[in-house]
C-alpha cells in the first residue's frame, strides 16, 4: 500500500505499508507525522441499537505517530438520517477545522460522537465528503469482520484491532508522548 505524506504545504514523501493482517501487523511508532491519509478496501461495518449506521469498503485511514489508525467513513454509506451536526468545533494543527454531530439511532441521541472536515486543509483534501467516529460511542465497529476494541482516553478515535501494535497513546498518562 502506497500514500502520501504531506511535509509542510509544498513537498509530498512516498512512504509503503503492506496491508496490515494480524500475522504481519503495522506498529503505529511507524506511522508519520504530519499523519497519513491511506485509502482502505477493508469491510467496515458500523452497527447500533441492531442498526447498521456504515457499511463500506471505501473507508480511509488515518495514521499518525503513536496513534491507531482513526477510519474516515464515507458519508454516501452512512445511513440516511442519523447524524445531526451541532454547534461547535475543535482545530486539528494538520487537518483544519472539525464539524462535530450526535448519532441518533433508534430513538437514542450519542453525543458528539462523529466529525468531519469540511474544508480540510492542504494535503488532507481526501477527508471532505467523510466522517469519522468514536468506536467506544457505538455497540460495535468491525474491519473485515474483527471487532475494533476502543482506544484508552476520550480524545482521539482510534480504532484497535489485530492488524496494529502499540503501545497506543490515548491512556491516562500518555497525552505528553
């Protein structure tokens, strides 16, 4: 697998990964940063309250230093309806400014438990048209049929599965790393 690191705003670095698998799997000290946006043909499977919220093969991964990968779901397989954006946003020092919004599925609201990039800055321009999610605020994410465990802390949306190694920051204690 190839992507695009953006150094700075003028240059691009080519780096490679294998596609990651539980015999071969990807240590997040090896990701970058600035982080990577890395196309996925990985079967995503967000599921709440017995509703399927995603269903995609089209999902993007973004990977940083020390991070799991957080997946950006494209909003043209999300179901219809249930995100509603609310007031409010935060600023990635990479990606720009964050649009947050509740899940509401099956009568129940999730507070801000998604976000996305409306106008993603240089290099992040992959992300607009995509949102991403908390796995911990749902009843269960999967990639490729595995079941994403939740990344420690309340800050970052990584998404845990066999294909990655840590250690993972996020867990009391790790946020100065």
């Amino acid at each position: 697998m190839v992507y695009r690191t953006p150094i700075g705003e003028a240059h691009t670095e080519v780096m490679s990964f294998e596609h990651p698998s539980s015999e071969n799997p990807e240590s997040v000290w090896d990701y970058p940063r600035p982080p990577a946006v890395v196309p996925t043909d990985e079967h995503v499977v967000v599921t709440h309250k017995g509703q399927v919220i995603v269903d995609t093969t089209h999902a993007l991964r973004v990977l940083e230093t020390s991070h799991p990968p957080t997946y950006y779901l494209p909003l043209a397989d999300v179901a219809p309806g249930v995100i509603e954006q609310i007031s409010g946003n935060t600023v990635c020092e990479f990606k720009g400014t964050a649009t947050y919004g509740d899940l509401v599925v099956a009568g129940e609201r999730i507070p801000q438990s998604v976000w996305w990039y409306e106008k993603p800055w240089a290099g992040y321009e992959q992300l607009r048209g995509y949102v991403a999610l908390y796995p911990g605020r749902v009843d269960e994410c999967t990639v490729d049929g595995e079941v994403v465990q939740v990344q420690e802390g309340d800050f970052y949306g990584g998404w845990i599965t066999s294909r990655v190694k840590g250690p993972f920051k996020g867990a009391p204690g790790t946020l100065g790393w």
